[in-house]
C-alpha cells in the first residue's frame, strides 16, 4: 500500500506547475507507465474474495479486450483453466463477467428479468441496425408483444408452405447465379450464400412483394448491417469508424425499401396483396392500443429478416465446408434423400423433412460446433450470489455466457472438436421431449441447465428457431440433391473462424469446388 501511495505522490510532484502538452512526448510515455503500474498494483494488491476473480490485465480500459476480440473461445478457456468457470474481465472499460458450463448457461439464461437485463446490453449493438423503438429500443414488455406478433409466420401452416418457396428460391438462385455457370466450378461461399440466405427468407418470411423488391445490392446492404455488430460498438457505436458509416447508410436503405412498400399499400397503389408479415405488422397494436408506426414495421422488418439471415447464413456456409471436407457424410445425405423420396427425388415437403434425421443431425452438429454467437450478455440490475459460491456480482457488471464452450467440451461431448453427425442419433427425440414454456410467443424449451444451447434459452430464446431449421433443412437438402461439393485442392480442412463481427462466419473466401449431380436438372 505504501509502494503505491508513493507513486502516487511522486506522480502529483512532477505535475505541480507544469503544463501537460509542454511536457511532451517523454510524460505522456511516463504517464502510461505509471498507469500500468498502477493498475497492475491494484489488481495484486486489493482482490476481493466475494467478488469473481479478475483476468490479468496490463492496461486499463483496454484490460482484455484485444484477446478476447481476437480468439473468444481460447481466451474462454484459458481463463476457465486458471480461474474456473466464473471469472471477470476487462472489456473497454466495462466489467465482464463470465458464466461457463451448464450451471453458467443455466445462470445467466434463468435469470429473473429485475436481475439482469438484455436491453441494456444490447441496445447499443442493435438499436442502429435494426433502427429506434424496436427489440431491445423498447420495454421489454413490448419486446415480448413483437415477439407475439411475429408468431403470424412461424406456424406450423406457415411453415408448409415455406418449404417449396424456399425450394424455390434456391433452384432459382443455383441455375441463374454467375457463381455457378456450368457443370462445375469454385465458388466464394462469403459471397453466394448471403445473397441465397437473403432471398428465401425474404420471400418465406416478409412475403413475395419484398422479395421482389430485393437484389445482390441488398445482400451487400446486410453485410454492412452485420457488420455493426462488433465488440467496439458494444462501447462506442457512434465512432466515426467506416464500417458504422456503412452500416448508418444501409440501414436507412433498408427502412426506406419497407417504407414505400408500407405507403404504396396505404395509398391503394398496390392492387395484388397477399397477406404477408408486413400487412399483418400493419395491423397490429400493443396492449395499450397503440398501433405499430410504419417507422415500427419498417425496423421490425428490418429486425426479423436480420435474425433469420445470421444462423442460416453462418450456419449453410459452414454446412458446406464441411461437407465438402467429408465426402462421406455428403453420400449419407444423398442416400438418405433417395430412401425418403425415391429414386427421382419426390418434391421436398415440411413434413418429410422430420423424416430426415441425417439432415437434422447435420443441423444439430455445425451448430454445436459453429454457433452464430460466441457470446450473450445482459446487464446486471440488482447485485447477484452466484450458486455454490461466496461470489457476489455487483451491480455495475455485465454477465457473459458462452453456450459454444461446453459445447465444445470433452467433458460433454467426446472428440468435441470433431464434426460427427452421427453423434446424434438416438437422440433425435430429446428436444422433442423436453418441458416446454410458452413466454407469449410460442413454446420454447425451459431447460436452461444444458451445455448445448444454440439458440440461447429462457425468455429471450431465439423465437426463430423453428423456422431456421426448416429454412436450413430445405436448403441443405436441395444443394445435396444437386451438388457435390469439395475444397479447393491443396486444402485439407475447413477456413479459421473470423471474429471481427459478433457473428462466427468462415473467414473469407470460403471456396469450394461444386460439381452438378449427374440427375441435376439444371
């Protein structure tokens, strides 16, 4: 305590009379120095044994966030190693504290609304992107009566008929994409599967109208929206940073793209209209009578497509990858396609598509192994005990789970690292039979106590998730029906993870090398 009242002193000494930009160079080097030690000393020196340990950092503010930004996962489990399963770090300036393993997904995913809270966790990341007075821009009661009035198209009628539009789309997309002139070629997943992603959900889940209204200018559009979600802006999303200008721009383009589609309906301009997401939006009002704004559509739109355009994109990319690393589990795909639907491959159908476990399981895999999100935060409200522990988290934390790493781990799921869809079979059921709760916009699974939980848990379960999978089977069933896929020669496995989004996407290109099935009818 002494050594760092000293410094401290000697510190003020040197500053007394003088003037900061007079000193130059050589103080300011000084005065980083001093802050580092500072820093370190009070780290040693004043640990509180009923708060989270702290991961070592050097610098204040910037603590941990380089590594962590860098490589999530390893830096997960490097601390899991040397502090256990909760520990805190340093995260521009904002204390970060992480809940590993199922008692952590259980922590962080149960917890009571008053305790911790997503709002103010996320708005900063979400509120440019979607736009103002949407998800976590709102109450959470109005959060959760959007979540109710997207229930309009994820149903299971709605479901049904999305298999053959979503077919559709893909057929379409394979047979007039430069990407794949030909019999064969290399292809950038980066660039292709954003745009397929992009188009079967639009004309499944917003309706023919908006689909007809987007193109690959669109797809380019939520690339730059995606890329506003980036650890610096979780901090500082008003930065004058290139990626948020794109990021400002498109979202403009897109409220705007919805909003005239909203006027020309209101107008009477638009004589053909199916009654789709946005004419259901449109007509729609909270508890309190208050109707949704066309500004409200528009950003819920702009939100819905968002949600349903990140796990299908990552997840579809990485499918392929993986596929195309392992041409055996390509030709189970394809056996199973024949078994199911015959020889001349009958018209896929949302029913059939339970009777695919391969595919499902497939599904299941990359997403244990690739989850979209690395990390899910909310604020804390009221101090919190954390279970079997003397840890009390303070109210002036954020909490942290990472579902990816038990995911990941041995202890959970043997030869962790490897994709095997096969282990999941036996298993198939399991979702199926777990207790479930309806939060206002359809049941989801209850259990929070798991070590695999892509889709989070709890209240803020992705309410998208029913429709990913049908989305992903459909897609995943339709390339296997006419592609094989492998990677470029010279590579022996799948791309690293990049990270500068907060969503796990195959680093750039992603190539792979595709060649039409000889049944191809295209």
């Amino acid at each position: 305590m002494g050594l760092l009242t000293g410094l401290i002193d000697q510190a003020s000494v040197l500053l007394e009379g003088q003037n900061l930009w007079q000193l130059g160079p050589a103080f300011l080097g000084a005065l980083v120095v001093l802050s580092v030690v500072i820093n370190v000393l009070n780290q040693i020196l004043f640990k509180d044994p009923n708060q989270p340990p702290v991961v070592f950092h050097w610098f204040p503010f910037i603590g941990s966030t380089v590594s962590y930004g860098m490589e999530p996962y390893v830096f997960f489990n490097k601390c899991q190693e040397q502090y256990g399963d909760v520990f805190t770090f340093i995260l521009l300036g904002r204390r970060m504290t992480v809940a590993l393993g199922p008692k952590g997904n259980e922590f962080v995913f149960n917890g009571k609304h008053a305790d911790l809270c997503a709002e103010e966790a996320y708005t900063h990341l979400t509120t440019p992107v979607f736009g103002e007075g949407v998800v976590y821009d709102c109450p959470n009661h109005m959060l959760m009566e959007q979540k109710k009035f997207m229930k309009f198209g994820l149903t299971t009628e709605t479901f049904k008929q999305y298999v053959p539009l979503i077919k559709g789309e893909v057929v379409d997309f394979f047979t007039n994409s430069s990407h794949f002139k030909g019999q064969s070629g290399s292809a950038s997943l980066s660039i292709a599967i954003p745009e397929l992603t992009l188009f079967t959900a639009s004309r499944s889940l917003q309706g023919k109208q908006v689909r007809k209204a987007l193109t690959t200018t669109h797809a380019a559009l939520f690339h730059d929206l995606d890329m506003g979600f980036t650890p610096v802006n979780f901090m500082f999303p008003w930065l004058p940073l290139p990626h948020n200008a794109k990021r400002d721009k498109a979202q403009r383009a897109m409220a705007k793209l919805y909003m005239d589609i909203i006027a020309k309906r209101k107008s009477g301009e638009e004589k053909e209209q199916e009654i789709d997401m946005i004419w259901n939006l449109m007509n729609r009002s909270y508890k309190d009578g208050r109707a949704l704004s066309d500004r409200d559509v528009a950003h819920c739109m702009i939100a819905l497509l968002m949600a349903g355009q990140h796990t299908s994109m990552a997840t579809t990319t990485w499918t392929l990858l993986h596929l195309a690393a392992k041409p055996e589990i390509q030709d189970a795909l394809y056996e199973e396609q024949v078994k199911v639907f015959g020889k001349d491959l009958s018209p896929l159908t949302y029913d059939k598509l339970a009777d695919l476990p391969m595919v499902n399981n497939t599904i299941k895999e990359i997403l244990r192994i690739h989850p979209p999100l690395h990390s899910i935060m909310r604020k804390v409200k009221s101090p919190l005990h954390v279970p079997d522990s003397n840890y009390i988290i303070p109210s002036t934390h954020f909490v942290m789970a990472a579902p990816g790493v038990s995911a990941m781990d041995e202890k959970y799921f043997k030869n962790a690292k490897e994709f095997d869809p096969y282990r999941w079979v036996g298993h198939e059921k399991d979702e199926e039979n777990a207790e479930k709760f309806d939060f206002g916009f359809g049941l989801v699974s209850k259990g929070t106590a798991s070590p695999y939980l892509p889709f989070g848990a709890g209240r803020h379960r992705c309410i998208g998730e029913q429709f990913a999978n049908v989305q992903l089977g459909t897609i995943i069933s339709t390339l296997v029906r006419e592609f094989e896929f492998s990677l470029p020669p010279g590579q022996k496995d799948v791309p690293l993870v990049d990270y500068n989004s907060m969503v796990a996407l195959a680093t750039a290109p992603a190539m792979v090398h595709w060649k039409r099935r000889s049944n191809s009818n295209h």
